[in-house]
C-alpha cells in the first residue's frame, strides 16, 4: 500500500466496486464467500501496484435512472434553489 501514496493509475473504477475494495482493505471476507452475487471488482491491485495493473478492466459503465419508459426523457423533478 505505502508504494501507492501519491501515486496515480490508469484503472476504471465504477461506483460498484467500492464494496468489494473497502470489504478487502479493511479485511473483512470477500462478498462473493459470503454467497453474495455483486458486481463490482476489488481494486486492491491498484493500490498494491498502481503502475501494473492498468488492465484490470476494459471499460466502465454507468447508468442513469429514467422514471417512466412512457416518458423517457422526463427526469426526476428537482427541487428549487433558494426557495
């Protein structure tokens, strides 16, 4: 970990592997022996070698919740600034 400290990397990191990365830096058992089905990735490997493991995914994805498939491009109301 200390090889890591102000050092920066190239790794896709998506909102859904931050579970099973905190799961395994704080040593807890990994999701997946628990007989949870996850999605996300450990990216410990980052953080042990940031330079080294820059293929640890080909891509990330995000996704943006719609409200009604009748109405699609209808978002969410939003509330009011300075109301």
């Amino acid at each position: 970990m200390k090889a890591s400290i102000g050092q920066t990397t190239s790794v896709l990191a998506e909102a859904v592997d931050f579970y099973p990365t905190l799961a395994a830096l704080v040593g807890l058992p990994a999701p997946e022996s628990a007989g949870q089905q996850i999605n996300g990735t450990s990216l410990v490997p980052a953080f042990d070698d940031p330079e080294g493991s820059a293929g640890m995914k080909d891509a990330a994805y995000s996704q943006f919740a719609k409200p009604s498939r009748a109405r699609p491009f209808v978002f969410w109301p939003t509330p009011q600034r300075n109301a």
